[in-house]
C-alpha cells in the first residue's frame, strides 16, 4: 500500500521508515485506504491488532493517548486489571505529552498493559493495550525523546469506533454484545431497549434474519456461533408474554414537515419509526391491505406468525405514523402529487415481481403454471392457488422456492419436488430452511434444469429438463451449471413454479418525475446518503439494491431516515463519521477465521424446539419453539464480548 511508514497487523511488520520509493514494503494483513472521506486523508489507523502509520507526522504518543482514552471509556468495570488498569495508562501518557512524563513510566505502561492483557475476561481488556505495547516496542525512541525534552505533543485529530465482528456483519449494526450481556444478566426489557436503538422489527428479524452476524461470531473459532438471531426473538417474545408495554426512545418535539413513504414494508416501515421518533409527520401508503409488504405476503406463517409483523408495525403506528392501505402509487395518486404535500418522500418498495425462466411455454397462460411470489402470496393470503393440482414441481434454490415447497405440503399436496441447477452446496437458501424441507421429504432434483413445458388443454401436465453439470465458477463465485446434452428427461406435475429470482417493479415512477433508474430496474440512489436524482426523494431497501436480505432493507432506511432529517433541517447530507468508520472497520477487516483464540470455556449452542417434521409439513403453525428463559440465558453467556476500538487519525 503506497505510503504506509509502518504497520504491524496480526502479527505481520511492515518498518518501511528507513526505506523509500521501490524498496518500501507493502503491508501483509492490513488493508487501510488513503481517505477517510473524500479529502480527509488517513494519516493512521489504530485497532485490536496493532497500528499502522502512513503519514510520518503522526505523533506515535499522541495517538496511543488518544487510543488508551477510548479503550478506558468504554471499559465496562467488571474486570478490575482492566478498570484501574486502562485508567493508569491514559492518566500516564496524558501526562507524557502535558510534557510530564517520567522515564520509569516506559516500563511502567509496559507491565500494566500485559497485565490487563493476560487479566481481563473480554476484548476490550485483551486487546486495548496491544497497539500501546506494539509502539512501545517499535516507537521507544519517540516516546524517550518527548520525556526527556519535556514536550508537549499537539494534539491530533482522531475518529473512535467501538465494533465487533457480529456487529461490523450486521447491515443495520445493531450492538449485539450488549443485548446479549442484559440478557445474561436477566435484564430482558432492557435488552430489547438496545436491540431497538437500529431496529424497530425485532419480532422480525428474530425470526427470518439470514443472521450474517452468526458468520462472523468468533465462537466459531472454538465451538459453534452463539444463537444471535433466536436471543433478539426471545427479548421480543418476553415482551409480547409478559404482556409489557414497549419501552421506546421518547419522541422529539413535533416537526412541521411532512414526510411520505411508499411501501410498508420493512424499509418503509423502519424509516418511518425513526422519522417519527425525530418528531415528523409520516404517512405510509400501501398498495395491500395489511403492513409488512414481501414480509407479510411472502414469507409463510410457519416461519414468520402474520400477529408478530401486525405487532411491531403497531408499534411503529403508536408514535403517529399513518398507514393509508389499498392505496397504489403511481394509480391512486402520483409521485408529483405526494411531492405538493410532502417535504420529502422515501421509497423502499419490494421486489414482488417475478424474474422469467425464459423457457418455451411460459408465457402461454397454462393453469397450472404460477410464479413463486404470486404462489406465496396466494397461501398467504388464505387461498390455494390452484386446488385443481396436486404435484408441485418448483424451480430454484432460493429461500423462496424452499418456501413455496414448504408451504405446498401445508396445501394439502402430496407430491412436493424441488428442481436446481447446481448442488446442495451451491443452493443459496439458509441452510437451516434447506434441512427442514429436506425432514419434510421434499424431493430434491439437482443439476438440472427446465427447457420445455408440457401442457395439455392449456394445462401444465409436466416439465422437461435437461441434466446439467458444473463448469467454471461465473461472476457469482459458484461453478457454472452446462447442459448435458442428450440427458433430457420429464418431471410429471400440474403445478410448475418458478422461484429463480425476483425484480422490483418501478412502473409507478413517471417520466415526468425525474427519478433515475438504473438498468437493472432499481431506483438510484447513493449508497452513502440514500438520495435520488430529486434532493427530496430518498430511497432504500429491495427497490435500490434489488432482491436482498430483510435486515438489509430495514439498516439501510433507518441510514435513510437520520439523511432526511439532516436535509429536512437545511443541513449538508452525508453519511455519519459512524456509518463511515464502520464501513472502515469492514474493509479492514473485523473477524478473523484464523484467529487462534486459546482456551476458553466449553458451552454447546443451546437448540431451539421444533415441532417433528411429520405432523408440522402439514401446518402453518409457528415451526420453531422459542428459547425457554434458562436456556436463553445460558446460550447468552457463552458471548466473548468481542468488542473491538478502532482509531483513526486523520488529516487536513
């Protein structure tokens, strides 16, 4: 990396300071981009694992002053080398550059810092002082040289970030080590309070989140990841149990502007509980009859109870907002119309479009043939969607099509078959949904692929496929499936549904609206401040990213909401020096899977209660038991507290 001076990062040096031009070294482990921003240089970087230098003006000192400050801020207490520890080092080195500092206070910091290291029970203990005994192994001279000419050190300019790997994983960033230590601690409301601070749908996203965060949990390094996604339910169980009111942040003073929003789905639901919260006027218009958009129409009950969503947008209607439901943008009233009412508008509808499979056939209205949102929707509504069929041919690997196999059984089908291109391996579904359907004796057919639909009196009566097998990986990383040829052969069924994918439909969008879309039939937006073409219009969620994850939609509008606050208010939009430093840490690089993390205590994931495949494939009956309180607490103390402070130094 150009002009890095020094860099020791996971155990790798990089001393470029007596080097220059092609001799210098590049960094193995760290990734660390010049810019903060857009002409707001990095001059240093300061984490868990080391520290970097790039530019040979940063005051080594200093910074370690800096980072030792922010380490002692957010020491929780518990741990008493780390508590009176950190506090020592920080009043230590503010002394050093007051110009006070004392030789024996080298080797001072030196003990204290491996004391905490070696005595702490979590990572704010265990890693604060390594970049501090990093510099003074590596920088002794520095800091010498400022106690012996009795200096003052001018003090830099620096940005702090409190992470850790299931945060920095999560899209909306929630602080999931702190949910979960009130959990263990038996302090389930106030977890819930924590959970809310980035997401007002955590009945939601404690059902369906594709849990990212899970990924990246070091626990892994040892045993398995904590349970994440099932904790967050737990609290928003608790609370629903218990019959509590919801604990949530007191509104702002009342704004006199007015903020609408297209789709009540989790992006337009999430934005509008955070502009409310921020004292604006919201009104949601809704193309359906009920709130949560593709959540509620196209995510079966079994996995998320319709009264769960009903619930949380509730609770989101509690704070003022207004949901005006069977209303059409784009039909029932305009873009340009919202805009003569309306300071500013936010879009986050769904993609609830169907992508084409592009075989023969498909396009000829045959009974029998139904795209996997319209399926899903239909059952969802209460309807089956073509009684007359009794087998189900689906073709996909994606969460929806594992959906719509599912719900076939819960229709009263008897003969469910699932037809994929690729392998288990490569299937895109959540590995948990792939399970269940597999105990619920769906047949799965892999590496092939349909060509023909076979129809007799305009009825499906079967499909033709054609054996693949994996090439070459393509741009998604995955081999790409080749037609055998010659191995065509017939799946019989009167049912044939394609769930290869979804689009977002933007019809509602006139000319004369002056939004642009990109050519994949998304809106633009900027991916840091979430405005359109038009400065009033803001848009987030499935409609800008295409189909994506729901706690993705859900972040990024509530990301949404703070920049229409900020252009409400006449301010300069730009993304937050907090969302920047996340987005910071992520590129660094937060989870390691090589980590070696030593010995710690046994603790077996605690598993959720399911109902037995044979009696619940026939029910939309919640499929997964929630967490009892004892077991919810024990899975909650098996959390590291894998905290992380990252620091960076910045220039003019």
């Amino acid at each position: 990396m150009a002009g890095m001076v020094f860099s020791y990062w996971g155990g790798k040096l990089t001393d470029n300071r007596r080097k220059a031009g092609k001799k210098a070294a590049q960094p193995a482990r760290l990734k660390l981009p010049p810019e903060f921003k857009p002409g707001v240089p990095i001059k240093a970087f300061v984490g868990w694992d080391g520290f970097a230098i790039r530019d040979k003006s940063t005051s080594v000192v200093d910074m370690c002053r800096a980072y030792m400050e922010a380490v002692q801020e957010v020491s929780c207490g518990k741990c008493f080398p780390c508590r009176i520890g950190t506090k020592v080092i920080a009043e230590i080195l503010d002394r050093i550059t007051q110009g006070k500092g004392k030789m024996k206070d080298i080797d001072q910091m030196a003990v204290l810092g491996r004391s905490i290291v070696e005595g702490s029970k979590c990572q704010i203990g265990q890693t604060g002082p390594v970049p501090l005994l990093t510099a003074l192994e590596h920088y002794r001279g520095e800091f010498e040289g400022v106690i012996k000419n009795k200096r003052k050190v001018p003090r830099g300019e620096y940005k702090v970030k409190l992470t850790a790997p299931c945060i920095n994983a999560c899209p909306a960033h929630l602080d999931i080590p702190t949910y979960i230590e009130r959990i263990a601690e038996g302090n389930f409301l106030d977890s819930l309070r924590v959970i809310r601070e980035r997401t007002c749908l955590p009945g939601v996203l404690g059902r369906v989140c594709v849990r990212p965060c899970e990924s990246n949990c070091r626990r892994l390094n040892v045993d398995e990841a904590l349970d994440i996604r099932h904790l967050k339910r737990f609290v928003a169980d608790y609370e629903l149990e218990k019959k509590r009111a919801p604990v949530l942040p007191t509104p702002q003073d009342k704004k006199d502007k007015k903020v609408a929003i297209i789709g009540a789905g989790p992006a337009g639901l999430s934005c509008a509980y955070y502009l409310a919260l921020k004292g604006y006027s919201v009104t949601i218009f809704e193309q359906l009859d009920e709130p949560g958009g593709m959540a509620a129409v196209g995510i079966p009950d079994y996995r998320l109870p319709r009264p769960i969503l009903r619930r949380e947008a509730d609770i989101i209607t509690s704070l003022g907002v207004e949901i005006r439901y069977n209303t059409t943008v784009g039909k029932d009233i305009s873009i340009n119309a919202l805009k003569g009412e309306y300071a500013a508008i936010f879009i986050g509808v769904g993609a609830q479009d169907s992508m084409p499979m592009r075989v023969e056939g498909e396009d000829a209205g045959y009974k029998g043939f139904i795209s996997g949102v319209q399926y899903l929707y239909s059952i969802n509504k209460g309807k089956d969607p073509y009684p007359a069929g009794k087998r189900v041919a689906v073709v996909g690997g994606g969460n929806v099509a594992i959906d719509c196999v599912r719900s076939s059984f819960r229709v009263q089908k008897k003969d469910v078959n699932l037809l994929y291109r690729r392998t288990r391996t490569e299937m895109p579904a959540d590995d948990v949904e792939i399970h269940d359907a597999e105990e619920e004796e769906v047949r799965f057919e892999y590496l092939c692929a349909p060509t023909k639909i076979i129809e007799q009196k305009g009825k499906v009566m079967g499909v033709e496929c054609i054996k693949m097998e994996l090439g070459e990986p393509d741009e998604s990383g995955r081999r790409r499936p080749v037609p055998v040829k010659g191995s065509e052969f017939v799946v019989d069924t009167d049912i044939l549904i394609p769930a290869i994918g979804q689009r977002v439909d933007l019809s509602f969008i006139e000319e004369q609206d002056a939004i642009e879309t990109t050519k994949w039939s998304t809106v633009a937006s900027d991916d840091a401040t979430f405005q359109t073409s038009r400065a009033e219009i803001f848009s987030a969620g499935d409609c800008v990213t295409g189909p994506d994850v729901l706690v993705r939609a859900a972040g990024n509008a509530r990301l949404a909401a703070e920049m229409i606050d900020l252009y409400l208010q006449g301010r300069g939009v730009e993304a937050s020096d907090d969302e920047l430093l996340e987005r910071l840490m992520a590129e660094i690089g937060v989870y390691d899977s090589e980590e070696n993390i030593g010995i710690i205590p046994d603790g077996k994931r605690e598993q959720l209660g399911l109902l037995p495949p044979e009696s619940r494939k026939w029910t939309f009956e919640e499929v997964e038991k929630g967490f009892a309180t004892d077991a919810a607490m024990r899975e909650a103390a098996r959390c590291l507290r894998c905290y992380r402070i990252g620091l960076v130094a910045i220039g003019k």
